[in-house]
C-alpha cells in the first residue's frame, strides 16, 4: 500500500498521484490522478483515494455490476451541514459539554460557517476552502440570524484574532470528530489544516484604574447592598457572571474568611441552566474584609442563593446588568453594563500589586498560566512610578530601590 507524490512537468502546484493498495479480495487496485495545489493536498487526496481502496472501491469505471448497478463501497461523505447537526447532538450534548459552550458552538455554525460551506461536502473543506471563509469573516457585510431570534442583523467586519479562532476551532473540532466516526460520515482523513492566529499574550484586557474602581464600589454601596455584594463578588472576588447568579450562601465560610464558588447559572430563552464552573475548578477564594462584610449585610431566609430581586426571583444576566449600570450611573461613569471588566479589574490589580503569576492564576481559577499573563503588565500610573524608580535609582549610584506600595 503506497501513496507517492511527483511534480507533474516540474510544476510545483500540480502533482501525479500514484496510488496502490490490496483489495479485501486479495486483488491489487491502482489509481493515478494529476491533483492541483499543494503536494500536502495532492497526498490527502491519495490518502482518501487509499481508504476507498482497501474498503473494496476499486477503479471507478470498473465500479459496477454485472448489470450496471454500483457494487457496495466506501460510504458518500456527508455535507458539512448535514453532520453540523449530528456533531452537537451526538459529540457536544452526549459529552455533557456546558450548555453555554454547545449554544456558542451552534451559533457560530449557524451564523458563520453553515452560510457559506453548508452544502460542501466534509472532503471538500481543503485549506482553500477555508482560506476562503476566513475571508468573508474579515471583510464581513452578510448577514445571519439575529441575537433574539427576530430578523437578520448585518455582521461586522472583524480583525479580532480571538473571534477568528473561536470560528475556525468550531470547524476544527466538527472535522476531527467526522474522522473518528469515518463509517458514519464517510471522512477518511482530515482534508485541510486549520491554523489559529496566535494571540498576542501580551495584550491587557480593558480593566479600570484604581480610582475609578473605588468609585463603582462606592456607588454601588449607595444603589444597593445586594448591587455592593454583586460588584465586589467580580471585583475583589474574580467571579464569573454565571458564578455571581449560582453563588449560594452556603459557599461562604464566614469563619475563615473564604467562599467557594461551584456552580454557574446560564440562561437561554428564560430556560435556566446548571453547571459547574469554568474548567470545573471549584476553588476556595479568600475574602477581602469589605466583600466579607457585604456578605453578612445581604444575608436572609429567601432562599439558597446569596443574591435575589426585590419580588425574591432569582437572579437573571439581564437583571444583573441593570445593577452594575445603576452602579454606573450613580458612579458618573459611562454605561455599560459589562460584568466581566470588575474580574479583569480583579487579575489586574493583582498584578499591579506584586503578586506572583502562578498566586493569580490560582485565585482566578485559569486554567493555563497563559491567560493569566494577560495580566503581567504595567497600568499607566505603574509606568509613571517605575520612571519615577529609574531615577532614584540613578541619583543613587545605580542602587535599587523599593516600590511605594
């Protein structure tokens, strides 16, 4: 059984494929095709060409029957599209994937991908074809199905390099899973190769400065105690908007100072969903002695969860982002509504205070140190005071002085 590549004439984009392989009965079968492309997709075309050979397809006008009807062989591969549908039902849902992680994946397929490769069959994704996509996700202008689920709504052009991998990883795994179930899905071979754009682990997420945090916790301390405790939970806390909705107040360990987060709340379609947390690192978090404290001020009989609305509903991501933008409002800040800024807030201003990477990933609960170097960085008021360090240092001789912390 071989699979051989040669340049067609000396031409580095067309390649004579020789193929050979031993059928089920013992007979030889050979296939010879001149591929255009790359020799790594003329090879994947002679690997396909192979399997289908040893499954007992032999040449393809000598395929049929005694009366012309075609002999049992390798099964059609299926559409993109058609095993879309498969792939969260049988991979996704049956793995017991987060519900939040399996209707992002359903999104970008339906939006993003299913559009434009839907009909393709999944042997016929090669890296042009992908290429291809990455394109119209850069360039942008089509349009999908709206976040609401009423009408279409015109999707943006994107240089977003954690976008385009979260979009190409959908497609990567879809693929990789067909092969594995190659008898269902008729895939012998991963047909391209999906690259991801690195990302620069340099970059900061957006945080807010020092000052301006202590003014969102203060302002949230004169809205609400419950918007106080929701605040600090992301802010001194680290915790996940799902975490804040799922914390109960029997995660808190008053008498030494610390909570556990465990669960994640996700909500679609007012159906509400129960998972673990992120990474499933449910991790003791020590309290600050303010965060403490707002936990016993909100303490009551409502029920199981530490934070509930007025009429003693359970918390919702929609009422959550009313909270933090009347937080926002009362700080004089501009309006957002985001949550997840006060745990970038959270990483950042550890960093900012000296602590080490591997104590920061620990207390944010990463999973790779990778992302927690996100946060080694400099504030603009620590560029200031490490000029301010250079300085001192050279007025004294070059010796080394400390931070003013």
């Amino acid at each position: 059984m071989t699979v051989r590549t040669v340049s067609w004439q000396g031409d580095n984009r067309r390649w004579m494929v020789d193929v050979r392989a031993r059928q089920p009965d013992g007979s030889k079968a050979r296939d010879r095709k001149v591929v255009e492309g790359t020799e790594r997709q003329a090879r994947a075309w002679g690997e396909r060409r192979q399997a289908e050979l040893l499954l007992g397809e032999g040449r393809r006008a000598k395929e049929a029957g005694p009366g012309g009807e075609k002999l049992p062989g390798r099964t059609p591969c299926m559409t993109v599209a058609a095993f879309a549908k498969e792939w969260l039902e049988k991979h996704c849902e049956a793995n017991l994937h987060k519900q939040s992680g399996t209707d992002t994946s359903e999104m970008l397929l339906r939006c993003h991908i299913l559009p434009f490769i839907g009909e393709v069959r999944l042997d016929e994704v090669s890296d042009d074809v992908v290429a291809d996509l990455k394109g119209r996700w850069v360039r942008g202008g089509y349009t999908a199905p709206a976040f609401d689920g009423k009408g279409v709504e015109k999707i943006r052009a994107t240089k977003n390099r954690k976008t385009m991998n979260n979009r190409a990883s959908v497609l990567s795994s879809l693929l990789s899973v067909a092969v594995k179930w190659r008898k269902r899905t008729g895939l012998m071979s991963l047909p391209c190769t999906i690259e991801m754009d690195k990302i620069d682990a340099q970059k900061t997420p957006r945080f807010y400065e020092h000052e301006t945090y202590e003014r969102l916790v203060e302002g949230a301390r004169e809205v609400d105690p419950r918007v106080h405790l929701a605040v600090l939970l992301a802010g001194d806390g680290g915790l996940r908007r799902g975490e804040i909705i799922g914390l109960d107040l029997a995660d808190v360990d008053y008498k030494n100072r610390r909570f556990t987060p465990v669960r994640s709340i996700y909500w679609k379609k007012k159906v509400k969903f129960e998972d673990v947390v992120k990474g499933e690192l449910a991790k003791p978090i020590p309290c600050t002695p303010r965060l403490l404290e707002a936990f016993k001020v909100v303490r009551h009989l409502r029920g199981p969860r530490a934070l509930y609305t007025d009429d003693a509903a359970e918390l919702t991501p929609k009422i959550l982002r009313l909270w933090i933008m009347k937080a926002e409002r009362r700080a004089g800040l501009p309006v957002t509504g985001r949550a997840h800024i006060y745990r970038h807030t959270f990483c950042s201003h550890l960093a900012m205070a000296g602590v080490p990477a591997k104590t920061i990933q620990e207390l944010a609960r990463h999973q790779s140190l990778a992302v927690t170097m996100r946060y080694m960085h400099l504030s603009p008021s620590a560029k200031d005071e490490g000029i301010s360090m250079l300085a001192a240092s050279r007025a004294l001789g070059g010796k080394p002085v400390a931070l003013s912390r």
